[in-house]
C-alpha cells in the first residue's frame, strides 16, 4: 500500500520497484537550485527522474488506466512514484492530476490532500488547532469590519494577511485601529471582499522566526531567520539572513507534530518565538531549501531524497 511504500526509504525499493518517478515542477522552475539538487540527489541514488511540467499532462478518465495519461500529447511509461513540486501554486487543474497517480495507487509525495491542508492558512490553522497545536489567535476577517469586535477578541497591534501567499508579501502590521480601517478598506477598493485573515501580533519574534525542514515527520535542518532593517518579517527573500540553529525537543515536537496533523511527508514549519517557547506561524508542502543548505551546510535534498 502507499502507506507502507512510503515508510521505505526511496533507496530502499530497489528490490521491489523499478526506480523511476516524476517530479512535477512548473517549467519556469525547472532551473531552479532546488530542482538542480533535488535532481543530483536522486542520480546519486541511481534513481531514474524525470521532470515533468504538471500543465502539460492530459488525463482521461476512463476505465483502462493505463492509456489514461498523456505528457505533451504523447503516451508515456507511468512513473512508480510521483514527486510534486508545486506547493501553494497547485492549480484545480495540477490538484486533478496528481489525484489522478493516486487514483491509479502510484504513491504521490506529498499527497494531494496534504497539498490542500496547507494552501490555505486558514484551513492549516484549523487543523493545528484541533490537534491541540500552539498557534496565534487567529480570526477570519468578516465584511463589513467590525473593527472593535477585532480589538476586543485579538487586540492591537494586529497581523493582517492573505489566506494564501509567501515571501511575506501578504503580510501587513496594522498598529492601531485607524491603520486596520485604512488596509481593509484599500483592500475593498481594488476587490469586494477579500479573503484576509487577521492575526494576533507576536511581540516577541520581531524581524525574527525559525524556518524548521521536517522530512517523514523528523527534523533535518533548523535555522533562524532575521531581517536585516528593521522589519517584523523575516523573510530572507525580503533580504532576511539565517544561521543555523539548534533544535531543542520543543522544535522537534512541535515541527513533527504539525506535519503529522496536517499528513506531510515533506514539510517547511515556520516557528515564531514566545515566551521563551514557540508558536507555529505557517506550514509548506513544498519548501524551498537554498537558504537552509547554505547557512546550515545540511544536505537536505539528500535527506529529501531519502524519504
Ligand atoms: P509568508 O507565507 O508570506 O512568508 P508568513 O505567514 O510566514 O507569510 O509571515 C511572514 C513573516 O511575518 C513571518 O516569517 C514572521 O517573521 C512574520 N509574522 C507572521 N505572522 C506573525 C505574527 N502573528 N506575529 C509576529 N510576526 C509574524
């Protein structure tokens, strides 16, 4: 079962699988340090990959499988497991595919499923806190804005963001009630309603969080990230630095905890700091490892690879 498959190493199926998956990476990514690494990894491992842009498979559902996929209008061998790379940027159309290997029990990694449950950081939250996880008061944001029933249930100042996105970009501090009243507003201008979440400010994690590499619900690599102006975000592609960064049992049991909840076998865990103890800020199916393999020297394609 892919249950089962997916407790062997990758290196370890050799005796019973022939070794060859696709990776599904957009073409624009296809030169990308991950995908170059990810690759080397794998030959390392004599394991046969081959990329393939998820936007130019057909499917057809019908009830012979076997011709039911094509990759740019042509028949292909199937692959004995596939390796999507699409994370926050899987469409409905890449989202039907890849539930289409799972139909035909090709194991898929990360699951559609788990996809889903960390696309949208709502929903993510969601299920952190129902597994008893440690998240920040969060709330959806309602239309019209009732701005004292903000301040009254998470207070000032308060973290505004976009339901899906990342490098920070849809991430606003709002100091007080007027700057709240502005962005929303200016958010309703350009579109009716937005799908906003609004969020209790950690104080504490200032321009600072921990960026934890979680591979079958262990830890490979851990760093922290710091903005190097003055911002609250830490986003190294906001011009963030990382250093490498020790894991405790905390860390370990958090990051390993969300990415049971939220069923990923390959998760990127945004911790923030409080308190002297941590809170999860958001997860990713599909993390990028550039920054952690070069300020933490890990190998984490490799560890990737070896599922
Ligand atoms: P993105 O997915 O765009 O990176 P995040 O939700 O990870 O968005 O937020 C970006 C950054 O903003 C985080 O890395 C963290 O530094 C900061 N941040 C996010 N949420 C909070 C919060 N509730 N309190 C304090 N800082 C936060």
């Amino acid at each position: 079962s892919i249950q089962r498959y997916k407790q062997l190493k990758w290196n370890q199926r050799r005796d019973f699988m022939n070794r060859f998956g696709w990776m599904l990476v957009k073409d624009r990514f296809w030169e990308s340090y991950e995908t170059n690494r990810l690759i080397e990894e794998f030959q390392k491992q004599d394991i046969e990959i081959q990329l393939v842009d998820p936007n130019t498979i057909d499917i057809f559902v019908n009830k012979d499988n076997k011709k039911s996929i094509l990759v740019n209008g042509e028949e292909s061998d199937l692959p004995k497991f596939v390796f999507p790379r699409t994370g926050s940027g899987t469409s409905y159309y890449i989202k039907a595919v890849i539930r289409h290997f799972e139909r035909m029990d090709i194991p898929v990694i990360n699951s559609s499923d788990a996809i889903d449950n960390v696309k949208d950081k709502l929903y993510t939250h969601q299920i952190l806190a129902q597994s008893n996880l440690d998240i920040p008061k969060t709330m959806l944001l309602r239309y019209p804005i009732d701005i004292d029933f903000v301040e009254k249930n998470i207070g000032f100042p308060v973290i505004v963001k976009k339901i899906s996105g990342s490098y920070g970009r849809g991430v606003f501090l709002c100091e007080d009630k007027k700057s709240l009243r502005q962005l929303v507003t200016m958010a309703e201008l350009t579109k009716k309603s937005y799908d906003i979440i609004l969020q209790e400010f950690i104080k504490d994690t200032w321009g600072k969080d921990l960026r934890v590499m979680v591979v079958n619900n262990k830890v490979v690599g851990c760093m922290m990230r710091q903005a190097t102006d003055d911002d609250f975000r830490a986003n190294i592609t906001r011009g963030g630095e990382g250093f490498p960064y020790e894991v405790n049992e905390q860390i370990e049991w958090l990051s390993s905890e969300s990415s049971k909840a939220l069923n990923l076998d390959i998760a990127g865990v945004d911790l923030l700091f409080q308190n002297g103890g941590y809170k999860i800020c958001e997860v990713n199916s599909n993390p990028g490892f550039e920054g952690m393999e070069n300020y933490t020297k890990k190998n984490i394609a490799g560890e990737i690879v070896h599922l």
